[in-house]
C-alpha cells in the first residue's frame, strides 16, 4: 500500500486513538511511523508540481521555488529527495546529522518514540538525533542528482556523544564535508531537545559560534550560507542580543524555531480529550511538542526578527526562516506580511500529505 493512501486511512481513524491506554498508542504509533517513512520513499509521485514563478524568491543568491519546504528532521538520511522536488517544495532540507552515527532514543521498550495529537494538529517525539553521520551522507549527496531547479541544504549538530573540543572539532568537520559536496546552505540546530539528555544545548553558544565563525565562515570558498537555528520557546526579549552576535560572526540567517519543552504552556494548546496521552507522552519520554501550538511563537519571534534585521542593518544578507505550526495558506501568508522569508513544516506537512497526498504544496500555494 502506498504511503499517501496510509495517510489517508490514518486519518480517518486516529482520532481514536484516545480510547487505547497511553502507552499502547505511542508504542504502536512509534513502529508505524517508520513503516510509513519506509513507505513514503518508495512513492514517487507520477505527476511534477511546478509552484508558479511568482513564488519563488533568490536569497543569497540561491532560488527558493515558494515560500515553504520541510524542515530538519523528516528525511534523516538524505531520503525521499525527488519526492520533495516533484511535490514542489521551495527546497530540501536533511538531517539533522551529526558527526558519528546515531541510532536514536528508546525507553519503555518503545524505540523512537513518537505520538500526533490529531484534534490539536500537534504531535510529540523524542528521536534523539538517528542518523547515519556525516561521512555515509555527505557521501550519499556526492552522488545525489539535482533535479527541477530544487536546492538542497542539510541541518548539522554537534553530536552529544562527544565534548567540548572535539565536540566542536568534528562539528566543523562536518560542515567542511557538506559544503565540499555542493549543498546550497548548511542550518546549524541550536536547539535539538531531542537527545537523550532531553536538553537543548543552549549553554556555551557564543563559543560554538566563535569557533564555527573562525574555522569555517572565514575559511569557506563557496560562501555557503549558514543559518542557526533557535528554540521556539526563547523569549521575545532575547531576541536582539541574539541577533546581534550572528550580525558580528558574520552569520547568514536564523530560523525560530524547533519544538518545543515548554510542556506546561504548549498543554494549553492541546484538545482536552488529548491531554491524557500528552501528559503521558511528556513525562515519560520529554522530548519535543510541534505543530498548531507552535504557530503564535513562531510567527513571534521570526517577525521580531526581521524588524531587528531591518533596525540593526547587518553588513551581510541575512534572512529570516520560521519553523513551527505551519499548515495553511493563512500562516503563509501571515508570514509574508511579517517580512518572513521562508518556512519550514513538519507536522503541517503530514497532515496536508494526508489530505491532498502529492498535491499537498499545490493546493497550499494555488
């Protein structure tokens, strides 16, 4: 069966997913996400969307087909590549990677664990970073054909296996290996509550992007762009302080934002019938909320972003991407008028995946 038409049927029937005990569901909704991904690689859409040219937008000298595209995190390994460029999406984006292999989160028996919250257009995971490493994708890129004018940029972390120098070392290294094979932009995650640790790695910062700043945006040839990153829980008011240490390193962008540990806020956001498995879900596993309970931070943030953009004047391009509760035409074009200048979706994009399978950016942007 293919996986638009398991998304179909999903959807039909996942609502009643609150009728089964807590930790039953995830469990089975964990091993059915993977067969679905397993799935979703192998359907190839038959028809090519090509979003109209009053969509796409350059920055940094790089052509974005729309103003939307998947996020960090849904094609771990470099997978489903073609899919996303027929779809007609405005870029790719993969991993987040890091520098040695992971083979993710488990606890309770339940391996990457997983649960959507249907009615609140939310979902949790705790994945904690799977992934093949730098060195096996990098060189699944070298030979990875573009097509139909999409861009490709990958998502890097450090990886919480190593510490401090080497940490920071190998993270380098990565980068280095991912611009040698050609992608358009690197996106540097900030804010991955996803490890095992169940923690963003907020402390340190400025020496993460000091040291990035003097052993790869002042070594690298191609001038690829370098966008971090942010949590979606940051508060407002540390947005200027923020901004200003990209402007000096010389970075290229910032994206508001990832999921979410702000578990008391975001339950406010979850249907009442769902808080059951939510409250489950977050005190069992922690890892990350996303989805419609993210859009008011993200929209938020990312537009004070750009408003500091446009006050402080950095030397170099920079732009603004917003990631977070994004899944309808209104939060595009909220973003839009913001002065946003791309966005990224995750379970915004599943959902529509199962409302409109490969026709799912057509019927956002026409």
């Amino acid at each position: 069966m293919k996986a638009t038409t398991l998304a179909k049927i999903d959807r039909k029937i996942r609502k009643l997913g609150i009728l089964f005990p807590s930790k039953f569901l995830v469990s089975k909704y964990s091993r059915a996400r993977l067969n679905f991904l397993k799935k979703l690689e192998e359907d190839i859409p038959k028809e090519i969307y090509y979003p109209p040219k009053e969509f796409s937008r350059i920055l940094w000298g790089i052509n974005f087909r729309s103003p939307i595209m998947n996020s960090a995190g849904m094609f771990k390994n470099g997978e489903c590549y073609e899919i996303v460029a027929k779809q007609g999406a405005a870029a790719y984006l993969g991993g987040t990677g890091t520098w040695n292999q992971r083979t993710g989160n488990e606890r309770e028996g339940i391996y990457l664990p997983f649960i959507p919250y249907p009615r609140s257009h939310s979902s949790s995971n705790w994945l904690g970073l799977p992934n093949d490493g730098d060195k096996i994708n990098s060189g699944k890129l070298s030979g990875l054909s573009r097509m139909l004018d999409c861009c490709i940029g990958w998502s890097v972390m450090g990886s919480p296996d190593l510490h401090d120098q080497d940490k920071l070392k190998f993270l380098v290294e990565g980068m280095k290996l991912y611009e040698k094979t050609g992608v358009d932009f690197i996106e540097l995650n900030e804010s991955c509550p996803n490890t095992y640790h169940g923690k963003s790695q907020n402390e340190d910062l400025a020496k993460r992007l000091i040291y990035i700043k003097n052993n790869f945006l002042s070594q690298r040839s191609k001038k690829t762009p370098v966008i971090v990153k942010f949590s979606n829980d940051n508060e407002i008011q540390q947005v200027p302080a923020v901004m200003d240490l990209l402007f000096t390193l010389g970075y290229d962008g910032i994206n508001f934002g990832n999921t979410s540990t702000d578990y008391e806020k975001r339950r406010n956001e979850i249907v009442e019938s769902e808080r059951k498995i939510y409250d489950f879900f977050t005190k069992t596993f922690g890892g990350g909320v996303s989805g419609k309970p993210l859009n008011e931070s993200s929209l938020e943030l990312a537009s004070k972003a750009v408003e500091y953009v446009k006050s402080g004047k950095p030397k170099q391009e920079f732009h603004v991407i917003r990631t977070g509760g994004i899944e309808s035409k209104k939060d595009i074009e909220d973003s839009e008028r913001a002065g946003i200048s791309l966005n990224q979706w995750f379970t915004g994009y599943f959902e529509n995946l199962s409302l409109y399978g490969h026709n799912l950016y057509r019927k956002l942007l026409e």
